[in-house]
C-alpha cells in the first residue's frame, strides 16, 4: 500500500491535469474505504527518509487536513472521527510523526512538528496522549541540532494549539526550561535558537506563575533582550515579536526592563533591517494599545487597589520616544503612495505616533510641531510628507483646544498643497490629513469651528479638484469629503453649509465612478462611500436632487444587469458596482423614506427598485446579495403594510438567503431582513411565517451554518413573535427548548478569550431579545397562560447570568428588560415566581443604580412592572 500511496502523492502533483484529477480521485476512495489504513500509510510516507520530500510533505499536509479544518462543523466531525479512530491506528501514527522528527529533511521535520501539535489539541483535552510532553521533553539537550529543532518547533505549536488549563504547570515549567535554555547565547546552532524563540512566544500563555516569579521573569526577560542582539536576522525579529507579546501579556510585569528595552528597540530602530525595525516600533505601539484600554476603562481615576494601574511608560519615554519616531517619518518608499497593502518603517512609525498621541493628549503636541514647522515646507518632498504625516497622525488625542488655533492656521497651506505641491505622495498624505481634521475638529459638538461660511466654498471647491488628480490622491480627497460631510450630520435638517455645493459635489462624485482609473486605490469605493455619506447628512433643502440621483443610480444598476457577455475578471467587477450601487440605494430610502413628504414622491419608484433588486439575485455574487438584501430591509422599512405586495415574488429569494449557509454573512443579513419585515408587515408576515421558522429552526440545529448567525435567529424569533402576537403559539413547543438549550450553554460558556466573551454576550443578547418579544407579542392575549410552563427556566436564566457577573452592558438592559416583560405579561401570575426567584430583586436595584442611561430606564420600567404584579 506505501508504494501506491508514493506514486499517488507524487501524481496528485503533477502538471499533467487529468493525472493530477485521478491521483485526487484516487486518495479520495483510499481515504473513504479505509480511513485508519490511508492515515496510517501517510505518516508512514512522511516518516520514511528514502521518500521523496514532495510526496512526504503532501502526505504531512492531507494528515494534517483530515485533523482539522477552519470551519467549525467541519473541524467538529474531524476532532470526533480522529477519536473514533482504532486504537493501535493511532498508536502507529503517532509513533511514524516522533520518528519523523529526527530526520534530515528540514520540510519532512517541520510537517510533522505541525501535524504533532493538531493531534495534541485534540488528545490531550480529551486526557489522550498523556506522555507526549514527556517524550518531547526527555533528553531534549542531547539530541541532535537538527531533532533539537524540530522538537522545539513542536512545542511552540502545541502551545499554540491547546489552552493552558490541559498543560500541568510541571510540564510547563519544563517547556519554558527548554525553550529558554534553545534561546541562550550560548546555543551554538542558529536554527534551534530560531525555533526556541518562536516558541516563546508561543508559550507565553501557559508562564503566568513563572512571570510571578521575579527571578523565573527576570532570567526569560534577559533571554528575550539578549537574542534581539543575535547576529541572525530571523532571530532578532523574531525576538522583538517575543517582547511584543509580552507586552501585551504582562504588561503590568514591565518595569523593571523598559528602559533596556528602549535602548535596544531604539538601536533596532535606528540601525536594524526592515524586519526587525518593524517590529520594534511594533512594541511601542503595543505598549500604548494596553495604556489606551486602560485609561478608557478606568477613566483616568485610579485608586491605591486599581487591578491594573497604568504604569504611564509612553508618558514617561516621550522626550526620547517621539523623536525616534519622527526619524522614522523620513524613511518613506518612493511608491508607497501606490501600492494599497504596503507596510514600511515610516508607516509604522506614524501609526505609533498617532496611538502615543492618543495615549497621552495634549502633550505630544509640543515635541512634534518643531519638526513640522521645519519640514513642512522643505525643497525635499521627504521632509515635507514627513512633516504632514506627522501632522496628520497627533490630530486624534490632543485635546480640540489645543489643536484647533494649529489647524485653523494650518487649513489654507493644507488646501494649497493638495493643489499645488509638485509631489503626489506629499499631496495623498495632505489629502488623508485634511480627512482627519475633519473627522475629529469639526462637527456641532465643537466650539470652534474650523469651517465656516467663509472657508467652505474654498475647501469643497479643491477637494472637487484634487478628485481628477491621480488615483491614489482622488481616493484620499473622497474620503475628506467624506468626513466633511459626516461633521454636518447632527446639524439639523434645515440648512446645511454644503447644500449650495451639493449639486457639483453629486455630479464629481459620479463623474470619479465613471472614471477609467476607478479600479485603482479602491477609488470608485471610495467614490461611492463619500457619495452615500453626503446624501445621509444632506437636507430637506437638497431633497429634490436626492430624488434625481434616484433615477440615476437605478439607470445604472439596470445597465449592469443587461445580458453583456464578460470575462470573469470583468464580471467580477460588474459585481462590485451592483453591490455599490444597491448600497447607495439602501442610503437613498433611508434617506427619503425617514420624512414623509419626501416618502410620499419617493414611493413612485418603489417598484422599479424591487424589481431591480430582485434582478440582482440572479447574479451570483455573495456582495451584490448583502447588498440588495440590505437595501429591500431598508425599502420594506420605509413602505411599511404595502410591502406585502412584493412578498409572493421576493419569498423564494428570502428562503434562498436563509439557506445560504456557504455565504453566511447573506444568511445574516437575510435573518435581519425577516426582522424588518415583522417590523414592516407586523401580522400580514403570517401567511409565511411557517416557512421562515421551519427555515431557522433547521439553521439552529445545523452544525455546518456559522456561529455568528445564530445569536440573530434567536433575535428574529422575537420579532416574529412580536409581529404576529398569540398565533406564534403554534412556534412555542419548538422555539422554547431550542431557547432553553442555547440558554444553558451560554451560561455556561466560559470567556476563554475575547472573541469568545463577545460571542457569549451576543448569544445571551440574542435569547433574551427572543423572550422579550415572545413575552410582549403574548400581552393583553387570553392565552398569556401557555408561556407559565417556561418562566421559571427563564427566572433561572437571569438568576444565573446576575451570579456570573460577566455580562456586558447591552446584555444587562436587555435581561432587566426581560424581567420586566414577564412580570407586565403575566400580570400577577408572575408574583410568586419572581418572589422565588434567587436574585430578581438584588439584579433590580443594581441595575437602578447603573451608571448606564438605558440599563437604569430598562431597571425603571421592570419595576413598576414588577410592583404591579407582586409587593416588592
């Protein structure tokens, strides 16, 4: 069998197509009739060292491939098959990836170390392969260089892999032995000292008892510091890329090494290749990211018994910090300006600037306008983008009185550049500068304005200009405008100092989306962003040209929807403008559809639109589908009961986005759709309600739909429930459980990290928005009664989430809201239950007491419900 599997491997990578299908086909079969025997024969493969590299490191990587996977179902079915697998199967893979170690093949080496670290995240939470750390660990110091390597990239990975709680701090303690002992100085082989530093970073998780240690710190920070002066290159990065996680990790544990760590960024800095700079700027950024957090959530007042005090470092490294930083500005690339995804030294340094200003305000501004007032109007275009940058990037942070005199002094040369400065990279850095004056210097909530009558005609008219220049500098004038535009936004709907330009500033807009050019520098995105942001801020005295451009945008959309034969680049394309022009659209009935003079004129195009909309979902494109979808949520919203005509026609096309499993972000749009729908229709949704629950009833239950698109279903069936008040009572016996199934897990759901603590509290958010409609969708009906059977599941759910104490804000209001609508809908019923209930009142007067607005009147209105079904 290993020979057939070679010969496969080898095939499978063939230029010759049909041999490369059959090989395909042929793992496909192997992998299907005998799956112990194929994973056993591709470990094997990779393990022996007369193979071929291609076919060993093929082998490694399907091995790897049938362990894991990116989606969640997908990965599931993996994690449950491999421990299905027989037993002596997985004994002998297991046995084939340690040998592999060891071999002379670098490629062969590191698969396997991969492979490892995916069969350890799936064995060992599962108290499987309890001796593998052992047997990695085992006389570590005595292999060979190479196996040496290999075993420490293995332990990096599996670090990587499997959370702290399933290592014993034993074993951890002997991986950060290793790892560091791989990182000393005194490690002769280049490649082991690689492979160790990389994998502290890795392990940086599972040392919190040994960073409590000031000696176990001390001895791993000198490490860390030590091979930052490696003569290898990838050492030192690599290094650098260590201090950086530590500083966000234990960032409280710094002290006592910022000032060595600042001589040697600052050297990196200054002397260092590009890699290495990088990411020594990259630890100062870093440091202001953890300092930002802190100051916001503690808001400046810090007492003696704070958790996490801010240690003040950017505060304190400013005199030398920022002119390292300023230095940096100057190492621009002659085409930066161009190229959308580049990343270099001057860009970075002028990221970190711009946090250290937002970290530590007004104080920044002093040590950097010496260098703007000297640069900025410098023969050398290096110094004069430098100084702009520089500019641009203290404008968020530094408090508006500060900043307001430098840039009402600053505006005109600003605007005489973007003109006139014989640069183009100096003119794109102006343009974005000018963007951030005015997103945080202007708007009603300022004193001061730095527009005014008499400077807005001069702005507008060389931001219209600067949209014929190059790509890159006309993508930049769009998004001044845009937050030009943005700055009006709260000013009323009278009067607004753009409405004597809106007409020109409309005509530019679609003159740059028709441009030859507006592929590059995300220009016609942009275009149309702009676009949408001037239409959502302009007024009723506008209203009249917003209605033109109605007719002008649906010509359009109905242009790109005609029978043109493309290539597939083209067609592509073709969908990106359909999903921008649905979305200026969605803006426009937002827009005219929020006043009713304005909706009653709009409503005469409502059914070209539809049509249209309905015409793009026969194109497949998973953007022009969010799109449109969004834009008829939008259409439904703004018609109202008249919606239903269009229902019989646009149901298919509701069903098909609720199926959409593949594009899952359609399928969540859809969901929010259905809502708009129930708020639309309110009870003429019923006819299709059955259809759209059977619809996310099965979406819950499937393991292959994303995650994120449940917490939304949840939501929505509030919002049926809502619309259609008692005759969701045919729902109930299927709703409740799934309900109080989700509610148990998300209680239980522990916030491994932040992405699954955000998760958490949208699920939670999700059920009781759920309960909260089916609760006030059921008020004031006789059969009020059918929801008693679930209220004290629900009264536990809220005792549970007040015990946890991890509930954010929005989950807050929403639950006190829940208590309230069980306690308005059931009237008295409801009294003794909430009496029995463990913390309703304790949950009731903490949230009175809120320093949150909307938690404190949700609190409000739970009471007075409450006092009226029971005594409290």
């Amino acid at each position: 069998m290993a020979m057939e599997v070679t010969q496969i491997l080898l095939n499978a990578q063939a230029i010759d197509s049909s041999v490369r299908k059959q090989a395909e086909e042929n793992i496909k079969q192997f992998q299907e009739q005998n799956l112990a025997a194929f994973l056993v024969s591709l470990a094997g493969e990779l393990a022996n060292n007369d193979k071929l590299v291609e076919s060993r490191k093929l082998a490694g990587l399907i091995l790897k491939n049938a362990l894991d996977a990116k989606e969640q179902h997908r990965k599931f079915e993996l994690v449950q098959r491999w421990l299905a697998l027989d037993a002596s199967a997985k004994a002998q893979i297991k046995a084939f990836l340690l040998q592999t170690l060891s071999s002379p093949a670098h490629d062969a080496r590191s698969t396997a170390s991969q492979v490892i670290a995916k069969v350890a995240g799936i064995d060992l939470p599962h108290k499987q392969w309890p001796e593998l750390l052992g047997a990695l660990l085992s006389n570590i110091h005595q292999l060979p260089a190479h196996t040496k390597q290999a075993t420490l990239e293995t332990l990096g990975y599996i670090c990587e892999e499997v959370s702290p709680d399933v290592v014993e701090q034993d074993h951890v303690n002997k991986i950060l032995t290793a790892v560091v002992q791989g990182m000393n100085s005194s490690e002769a082989n280049n490649d082991v000292r690689l492979a160790a530093t990389r994998a502290l970073c890795n392990a940086l998780g599972f040392a919190q008892l040994n960073f409590s240690n000031d000696m176990e710190r001390d001895y791993i920070m000198r490490v860390a510091c030590e091979a930052t002066l490696s003569p290898d290159l990838k050492i030192r990065q690599a290094a650098f890329e260590c201090l950086v996680a530590i500083s966000s990790t234990y960032y409280d544990k710094l002290a006592p090494y910022m000032k060595d760590i600042f001589n040697i960024t600052a050297k990196a800095v200054k002397e260092d290749e590009e890699p290495v700079a990088l990411q020594a700027i990259e630890f100062w950024s870093s440091i202001c990211d953890e300092e930002i957090d802190i100051l916001e959530e503690y808001g400046g007042d810090f007492s003696g018994d704070s958790d996490i005090p801010c240690f003040y470092f950017i505060k304190q490294a400013l005199p030398v910090l920022v002119p390292m930083l300023l230095e940096t500005l100057l190492k621009q690339e002659e085409d930066q300006d161009q190229d959308e995804g580049v990343w270099n030294i001057a860009m970075a340094g002028g990221t970190c600037l711009g946090l250290v200003a937002r970290t530590v305000g007004d104080d920044i501004v002093p040590l950097v306008m010496p260098f703007i007032e000297e640069n900025i109007t410098k023969p050398d275009w290096r110094r004069r983008e430098a100084a702009t940058y520089a500019f641009g990037s203290i404008l968020e942070g530094p408090s508006p009185d500060k900043l307001i005199p430098l840039v009402n002094t600053a505006l005109n040369f600003m605007l005489a550049a973007l003109l006139k400065d014989p640069n183009n990279h100096v003119k794109d850095t102006t343009a974005w500068t000018l963007g951030r004056m005015f997103e945080f210097l202007h708007g009603s909530a300022l004193d001061t304005p730095i527009i005014t009558p008499a400077n807005c005609q001069q702005i507008v008219t060389v931001l219209l200009q600067s949209m014929k220049d190059v790509p890159n500098v006309a993508e930049k004038a769009c998004g001044a405008l845009y937050f030009l535009a943005q700055g009006y936004e709260d000013g009323g709907s009278s009067s607004s100092s753009l409405a004597p330009f809106f007409k020109e500033i409309i005509q530019t807009l679609l003159a740059v989306t028709h441009r030859q050019d507006a592929g590059e520098s995300r220009l016609r995105t942009a275009a149309y962003e702009t676009l949408n942001e001037v239409v959502r801020c302009s007024t009723d005295e506008t209203a009249p040209m917003v209605m033109e451009l109605v007719q002008h945008i649906m010509m359009e959309l109905h242009q790109t929807l005609e029978g043109q034969t493309l290539s597939s680049d083209e067609r592509e394309k073709q969908n990106e403008l359909q999903g921008l022009l649905c979305g200026c659209l969605m803006v426009i009935i937002q827009k005219l559809g929020s006043s009713e003079q304005t909706k009653f004129v709009f409503m005469q195009y409502a059914d070209q639109m539809m049509a249209l909309f309905l015409r793009v979902f026969a194109c497949h494109s998973a953007t022009a589908h969010e799109e449109a979808m969004l834009a008829i949520g939008a259409l439904a919203y703004a018609t109202g009961p008249n919606f239903i005509k269009y229902m019989q026609e646009f149901y298919r096309y509701l069903e098909m986005g609720l199926q959409n499993f593949e594009d899952y972000q359609v399928c969540a749009i859809t969901v929010g759709v259905v809502g708009d729908l129930c708020r639309a229709l309110e009870d003429k949704i019923l006819p299709y309600c059955d259809g759209i629950m059977t619809q996310l009833l099965k979406n819950l239950s499937s393991n292959q739909l994303h995650r994120s698109v449940k917490p939304p279903i949840f939501s929505c069936f509030g919002d049926i429930a809502l619309a259609i008040g008692e005759y969701f009572e045919k729902y109930l016996v299927y709703a409740m459980p799934m309900l109080q199934s989700a509610a148990e897990l998300s209680v239980h759901i522990t916030g491994a990290d932040d992405d699954m603590t955000e998760y958490t509290n949208s699920l939670r958010n999700g059920i009781l928005e759920a309960y909260s409609g089916i609760f006030q969708g059921f008020k004031g009906s006789p059969k009020t009664q059918l929801l008693m059977p679930y209220s004290p599941h629900i009264l536990r759910f809220l005792d549970s989430l007040y015990m946890e104490k991890d509930m954010d804000d929005a989950v807050t209001k929403t639950a006190i809201g829940v208590l309230g609508d069980l306690a308005d809908t059931l009237g008295t019923n409801a009294g003794p239950l909430i009496q029995h209930s463990v913390s309703s009142k304790e949950f009731l007067m903490e949230c009175l007491s809120s320093d949150d607005p909307l938690v404190k009147e949700s609190a409000e209105w739970a009471k007075l419900a409450i006092s009226q079904a029971t005594s409290f």
